[in-house]
C-alpha cells in the first residue's frame, strides 16, 4: 500500500479569514477598560442585590450571623465602590521656604459607581441606624461581661 507523501489542507477561499481581525475604531486597551468597568458595574450590582436580601432577612429573623453577613456585605460594596471609583493621586509642590510638601488628591473616576453606591446607603438607612445601635448594644453586653 502506498501512502502519499503530499498533505494538502484543503481551505476554503470563499470564506474571509475571521480570526485575525482586530476592530479599527477602538484601541484595544480602551476596549479593555470598557469591559473592565463593564464587570465591575455588574459585581456592583449583583453586591447590591445581595444587601437587599441580607438586608430583608436581617430584618426578618435578627440574628448574629445574618446581622455579620449583612454587616461583611456592606463593607464589600464600600471598599469595592471606593476602590474602583476613586483614584489617589500624589502631587509635591514647594512652600516659601523651600520645603517639600506632599499632597493627595483623590479624584472621582466613576461618577456612577458613586451615585450607585449614595443611593445604596440612602436606601439602607434605616437598617444601618438599626445594625449600629445592635453592635452598640454587643458591645455594651461585652464590657458588662467581662
């Protein structure tokens, strides 16, 4: 049996090769920070979400562990909002006598990530006040204790 030497991939010509092409109208690193952003509004989202319901079943049952499971949530949403939406910048400048001084300026990047996160904070209010004066009375319950 004879086998034959010469392989040919057979391609079609009428096709346009797909693979390689790269959209003109947008830099790539802007693409990027579109889908970036893009992702972090929709983690933003879902975290929000997840408080509504924590929120909703801490005010159902109160218990200790729904009380820290809201509390850790929050404090997710605020350290991601802040992280994502602010951005801290050093600038040096000189005083009259020559001294160095070192400045931070923190400037807003997202506007929205920070309007979503006021609204959240308005919005639970009420169960901040209420999850406060608990840990305020744990902590009173905890000195009486010990």
């Amino acid at each position: 049996m004879k086998i034959n030497q010469d392989f040919r991939v057979n391609i079609d010509k009428n096709q346009p090769n797909t693979s390689n092409k790269v959209s003109g109208s947008l830099p790539f690193s802007k693409i990027v920070h579109q889908e970036g952003n893009k992702l972090q509004m929709e983690q933003l989202t879902k975290l929000l979400t997840q408080i509504d319901m924590a929120g909703e079943r801490l005010s159902r049952s109160q218990t200790f562990q729904d009380l820290a499971s809201y509390k850790s949530l929050v404090k997710r949403f605020i350290h991601e909002a802040v992280e994502y939406g602010m951005d801290i910048k050093d600038t040096h400048s000189w005083n009259f006598n020559g001294q160095g001084r070192t400045h931070k300026l923190v400037e807003t990047i997202d506007k929205e990530l920070l309007d979503l996160t006021e609204q959240m904070v308005n919005q639970e209010k009420g169960s901040i006040d209420i999850l406060g004066k608990v840990g305020l009375i744990k902590g009173l319950l905890i000195n009486l204790y010990t």
